[in-house]
C-alpha cells in the first residue's frame, strides 16, 4: 500500500498541546506526518521561525515518523513537492471550519491533495496560539497549555 504521508501546516506560534493532541491523533491515520511550519515575514509579532523549528523538532526527536520542515510557498504546493497526500488540520470551532472547508476545497482543486480533519479535544479545543501569545504580552504563565 501507498506510504500515507500528511503535512500538518500551520503557524505554530507558539506549538501548543492543542497542536500535539492532533499530531498524536494523526500518527494512528498516517504513515508518515511533516509538521510544515509556515514563514510569513510579514506576520508581525512571531517568534522567529528557526526557534519554532528548533521546539517542535526537540519535541519529536524520538518519533522517526515525524519530521519538521520550513515552507514559504502555498501549502498545496509544499506537500505536492515533498510528496505528501494529505493535508491534516484541527477544528476547533465551527469558526475554523468555514475557512478549512474554503482551504480544503481550493487545494483539491490546485493539486488533487487531500486534507483529514479532526475535532480538537474538547478539553483543548480553547487553547489557540493567539491567545497564548496575549497571555505572554500581559506576562502570565502559559506553560500547562505548551507540550
Ligand atoms: P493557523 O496559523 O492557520 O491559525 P495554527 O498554527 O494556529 O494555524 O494551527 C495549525 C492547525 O492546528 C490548524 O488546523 C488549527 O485549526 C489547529 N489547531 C490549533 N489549535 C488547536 C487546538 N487547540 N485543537 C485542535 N486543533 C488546533
């Protein structure tokens, strides 16, 4: 059978148990997953993407079935480069699902990839990278919602 290989994209800005919970999840679906950590120099306010990079890939050293990668193109683009089927993302909300419906449909259509979507854990499902960043700036501690 054909080696099942998904990318997870995203920000990651921070990775948050949120995101773990849907790569762990992911390792039952897929042979194989890329964390595919978006760089957008233009998104303010970022950590710096070598540092994203240098977390998510401290956390998975152990886990061959997962590697992290930097990408700067269209998402549909990255995965048909590195041979990726699928495209794996979280939902949290019926928010997030009109815009990965939107995003699902326009990749289909751009490069025949596939994208699986899992329901976030509803004890996760209000953890956001956003909001861990307004915790920081008003210095809270945010530990217990980072893997
Ligand atoms: P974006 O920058 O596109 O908002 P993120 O980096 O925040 O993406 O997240 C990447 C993926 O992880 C998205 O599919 C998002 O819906 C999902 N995600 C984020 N937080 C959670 C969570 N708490 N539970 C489940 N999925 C999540």
């Amino acid at each position: 059978m054909k080696n099942r290989h998904a990318i997870f994209p995203g920000s990651f800005d921070p990775f948050t148990k949120g995101h773990a919970n849907i790569v762990e999840r992911g390792l039952q679906l897929f042979d194989e997953i890329t964390i595919a950590v978006g760089n957008n120099p233009h998104k303010p306010g970022c950590m710096p993407i070598d540092e994203r990079i240098r977390t998510i890939s401290e956390l998975y050293k152990a886990e061959p079935r997962i590697q992290v990668r930097a990408y700067s193109t269209l998402t549909a683009d990255f995965a048909k480069e590195i041979g990726a089927g699928f495209i794996l993302r979280g939902i949290r909300s019926i928010k997030d699902y009109e815009y990965e419906l939107q995003m699902a449909d326009i990749n289909h259509q751009l490069t025949g990839v596939e994208t699986v979507m899992l329901f976030a854990d509803s004890k996760l499902s209000s953890i956001s990278s956003s909001i861990i960043r307004e915790l920081n700036l008003f210095g809270h501690d945010t530990k217990e919602y980072l893997p």
